[in-house]
C-alpha cells in the first residue's frame, strides 16, 4: 500500500446478497466504490466491481516455462557437456528420463513464481503490516468502503442505511 | 424446450451414416485376407471404444452421486443417454468373444494353439475362452445392472418426486458407492482381457488405467459435443459457458492424466529395458512412427496448449473444437492399442499354417522356415498395410458408422425422458452454477 492516511467510511454487510445488491446500486448511483472486502470470494461481484480478470497466470505460464527450460537445458548441459554419465547403457541425451524432472521443476518455478508475484503485487509478505478496516471482515462481515476524498461522508451514509448496511464506521488507514 | 424430440431428418442422417459404416464393414469383409483380420480389428476396435465410453458415462454419473456433486445434475441425461449404448456394447463385445470362442476370429494368440508356449500357458489360467466369453457375459451384465439401476431410479425420480427425505437419491447413492469399486476392478479386468491380450505375451500394469483414462477423456470430449448440439438447437438454455467451462476443465485435466499414465507406461519400459516388455513400444515406434508420435501431439500437445487458457474453455468455438480433436484422438490411441498386436498374431497364424505344412517332410527346416516367416511378417509390417500402418477409409467409415450408431442409441434415449431432471436435490445448485 503506497498510499496512507486515506479517509476511509465504511459500511458492513452481514450478507453477501445484501451486499451485492448495494454494490450494484452504488454503480447506478455514481458512487465510486473504494474496494470491498469479504470473507470469502464471492461470486459474481468481480464483474460488478469493474475488476478485470487476472493476469497472474500470465507470469504463471512464464515461470513455468522458464522452469521447463532451466531443468531440460540444465541436465541437456549436465548429462552431455558437463559430466556425461553411462545409466544403464541410456544415451548420454535420454529425454524421457529428463521428462520427470522437467514437469517438477515447471510446477516449482510456476508455483512460487506465481506466489512471489502476487505478494509484491499485493504489498504482502513477512514483516510488512498491512492496515485492516474492521477484524470481522475476515469471519463474517461483508464491507464496502468508500475513499472519503472520492465520496461525500454525508452520501455514503445514506447509502449505507438504504441498503441495509448493519453497521457504518470510519477510519483512517 | 425440456423435452428432446429425436428429428426424423436427424434419424435418416444418422441412418445413413451407419449404413455407410456397415457398407465400410461389408467391403473390408471381402477385400480382406483369409482371416479377415481387418475386419474383426475394426469391429473389436470400435466396439471397445464405443462401450467404454458408455461405461465411463455411467461411471461419472456415479461418481458425482458420491462425491455430493451438482452442476452437472442439469444435463445428467445426457450421460445417462451415453450410458445407455451399454446394452449394445456388451452386445457386441458378446458377438466378438463368442467368434473367438468358436475360433471363428484369430484377434487372440492365446486363443490359438499354445501349445509349448510356455508364457501363454503361464497365463491360459486367466487368457482363455472361457473366461473371455463368461468374463464379458458376467462382468459386462454387471454394468448393464448397475446402469439399468441408476437410470431406473433417476427416471422414477422423475416421476414421483425425490420421495421422503430424498430417498430416491439414496437409493441412487447406495448403487453409485457400490458401483465405484466394482467398476474400478472390473474394468481392468476387461481391458486386459479385450485390449491388453492383443498383445498376448506383453503385459504392462499401467495399461487398465491408461485405456480407461483414454476412455475417460473421449466421454468429457463427446459430452461437451452433443451439449454443444443441443444447445445450438435450442435445448439446454440453462446450461451455460459455466457447465461447458466445467466440463472443459474435465477435459484438460483428464488429456494431462492420459498423457502422465501414456508416459508413466513408456518411461517404465524404456527406462527397465527388458526385451520382453520393449517389444510393445518398439514395434509401434518402428512400423507406426506418425500414428505413435501424432497420438501424443493429438491428445496431449494440441489439447494443453489450447485450453490452457481460461478462456478457451468458455468459448464454445474452441472448446468444441479441441473436443472434436480428442475423440477422434483417442479413437486413434485405441487404434494403435489393437492393430499391431491383432496384425501380429494374424502374422504368426499365418505362418503357423505354412509350418504344420512343412512339418511332415522335414522337421527342422520347416521349424526355420516357420521363424523365417515370422520375421518375415514382423518385416513386412513396416511396409505400408492399408487399414493397419493408418487407418484407412474403411476404418474411417466404420468409425463414422458406429458413431452414428452410439448417437443413435443415445438420442433415443434422450428423447424418452425430460432433459432436465425436474425433482433431483441437487438441479437448483446446478442451475446457480457459477465457476
């Protein structure tokens, strides 16, 4: 989190029906949503939201490929150049057994390439506290939160108490 | 629409197709050498094809019983319509073991004279006729009973409702639990005793769960195709790029499945080195390189590449495409599973002949002879042999012929009952599904 000190009014939810519908009446209203937090992911509001699909396949596949190519290069030079081994009279170049090899090290490198990414992306990682708006938003709270400087604290209320929000608080993050 | 109409034009398409197949079936009959060796292959070929599929339908029916499961419950029927060739497929499988029983075929070595063979006579207890015949009679009856159960139940479900506290559906899941196992097993055993002992001295440990996993894909691939279908003539509406994507996750996974147990097989093999396991991959190396190499790019390459993104599983354009690839994929796979090993046996039947010839007049030349004539066979296996080196168009008709024939039985099944099960517990989750 790059930013500090947002303003921040936000409304919990104890439904996601509930919640879902004042996002989509929060659209209609203009009001631009800050972000919105939930216990679980719930279905269907990544659209709602604006949020486009994620592209952290994309370094997946990339990490992954670059995994295929470091374990099939790497004992292509090992087995050849490097230290050629006799195995049971096999050619110096045996690929199939590479093949084993190869598909562990693609996973590994896709796996925690693809975890390395999203904890930088994210701002996660050991050490780093992030600020939270309320603790129950990660049991059983549904939360909208506006930015302050984007939405009035006077509309969100009122926002808040037409669509059922059992709760609104402010806080600065 | 909840209620599949069967078209008569779709009926005289279909008809006709199978017609042609038996046309097919008819010329390959009498272009064929004496043992009509091509003709039993094609036969045997697709008829295993055909009734794994049928079984693997019913199979996922139970299992997604057991394993709680839901979206699929909208388009079930189309499963158990796959399910429904079962009758027919054993039908077949029966006509085939009761040709071989009478040696009116030579697909098998080991249903031949083995006499001083001393590996087929280590495996006569298991590789014989009877238990070819009485193995598909009885084990085949199985899945026909456990099918028939589960499609019985679903249709009275229909009918009367789930009954109190969904009793139906517990009825359902006390024969799908039972019916995992049973088929796990039994499966295996058929492979072996159908496809495996084609190659009657090899055997490989992978191999049940390679073919039923080859099986397995070919069913999601066909599943997703008359989904496709029935949804572009206006059925189906509920069932949306979810279901497909879904189903179309079940296909890449179940394509990467093959491909490790294909590989696990081959690695194995290739990696122990013993002569008596190698000879398998050899001869298709050898004498089928194209059909060999092409099974992997058909059924692992083209299909990962493809569905590897999100979004290719959800547009109906590539998904179908990539399962209309994995049908034919897989029908090719089992192509190279029966072929070379039926051709070989064919080979030495042959040459077996030519040595009881000889036999009288000078033994132990004939015996050279006879080896000769073997070698001689395997050699003339990598020339081209229309129908076994490819498939040709006669395998092509056959193939198109049965597929005619499956679909036939399954949209006749289809047509008898709601698309929809109205009163399954499970249909308002499937409706919502959402991935």
């Amino acid at each position: 989190m790059a930013q500090k000190n947002i303003d921040v009014v936000y409304g919990l939810y104890d439904d996601e029906v509930i919640m879902m519908e004042a996002v989509k009446k929060a659209n209609s209203d203009h009001l631009e949503i800050m972000d919105v937090y939930s216990p679980f992911p719930v279905h269907g509001l990544d659209p709602l939201l604006g949020l486009e699909e994620s592209r952290l396949h994309i370094a997946g596949f990339i990490f992954g490929a670059l995994g295929t190519l470091t374990a099939f290069l790497g004992m292509t030079w090992i087995f050849t150049k490097d230290w050629p081994i006799i195995f049971g009279g096999k050619p110096y170049w045996s690929v199939p057994a590479f093949i084993p090899i190869t598909f562990e090290l693609t996973v590994l490198f896709a796996s925690i390439g693809m975890v390395v990414t999203f904890y930088t992306i994210c701002g996660l990682g050991p050490g780093v506290t992030n600020p939270y708006l309320d603790d129950r938003i990660t049991d059983d709270k549904f939360c909208i939160a506006f930015n302050k400087s984007e939405v009035e604290s006077s509309a969100a209320e009122s926002f808040f108490s037409a669509t059922g929000a059992s709760e609104v608080n402010h806080k600065t993050i | 629409m909840n209620q599949f109409v069967f078209k008569s034009t779709v009926k005289t398409f279909l008809i006709s197709f199978m017609v042609l197949g038996l046309l097919c079936m008819g010329i390959t009959w009498f272009s064929d050498d004496e043992l009509h060796t091509r003709f039993w292959t094609n036969l045997l070929h697709n008829s295993v094809f055909f009734t794994g599929i049928s079984l693997m339908a019913t199979f996922f029916i139970a299992v997604c019983i057991t394993a709680y499961a839901g979206w699929h419950v909208q388009f079930k029927r189309v499963w158990e319509a796959f399910g429904s060739f079962i009758y027919l497929g054993i039908g077949l499988m029966v006509f085939i073991a009761l040709a071989t029983y009478f040696d009116l075929n030579h697909l098998y070595h080991w249903a031949g004279d083995i006499e001083g063979d001393k590996v087929l006579e280590g495996k006569s207890g298991f590789l014989n006729k009877n238990w070819y015949l009485f193995g598909t009679i009885i084990i085949g009856g199985t899945w026909i009973f456990f099918y028939n159960r589960l499609r019985a139940l679903s249709l009275e479900e229909d009918r009367d409702g789930a009954g109190v506290n969904f009793a139906k559906h517990r009825r359902m899941r006390w024969y799908a639990g039972f019916f995992l196992p049973i088929v796990g097993f039994t499966s295996a055993a058929m492979i072996w005793q159908w496809i495996m002992s084609l190659d009657a001295h090899w055997y490989s440990t992978m191999f049940a769960w390679y073919s039923a996993a080859s099986w397995f894909v070919a069913m999601i691939a066909l599943t997703i195709l008359i989904l496709l279908y029935l949804k572009a003539n206006g059925y189906y509406d509920n069932v949306t790029q979810e279901h497909i994507h879904d189903i179309g996750k079940f296909l890449f996974a179940f394509s990467i499945f093959w491909t490790y147990l294909w590989f696990s097989q081959y690695m194995l093999i290739w990696y122990a080195n013993v002569g008596e396991e190698t000879i398998y991959f050899k001869e298709r190396m050898d004498n089928y390189p194209v059909l060999f190499f092409g099974n992997l790019v058909v059924n692992f390459v083209l299909p990962f590449f493809i569905l590897l993104r999100n979004d290719t599983k959800r547009k109906f354009g590539s998904v179908g495409f990539v399962a209309g690839l994995v049908v034919l994929g897989h029908w090719w796979d089992y192509f190279l599973m029966v072929k070379p090993g039926a051709l070989h046996t064919a080979h030495e039947v042959a040459a077996h002949h030519d040595h009881s010839h000889g036999a009288g007049d000078h033994g132990a030349e004939a015996a050279h002879g006879a080896m000769e004539a073997a070698g001689h066979g395997a050699e003339h296996a990598s020339h081209f042999v229309s129908g076994f080196t490819l498939p040709g168009l006669l395998e092509l008709g056959t193939f198109f012929g049965f597929f005619a024939l499956f679909l036939f039985v399954a949209f006749t099944s289809l047509s008898k009952a709601s698309l929809v099960p109205e009163n399954d517990p499970y249909l308002g989750e499937s409706l919502h599904h959402h991935v």
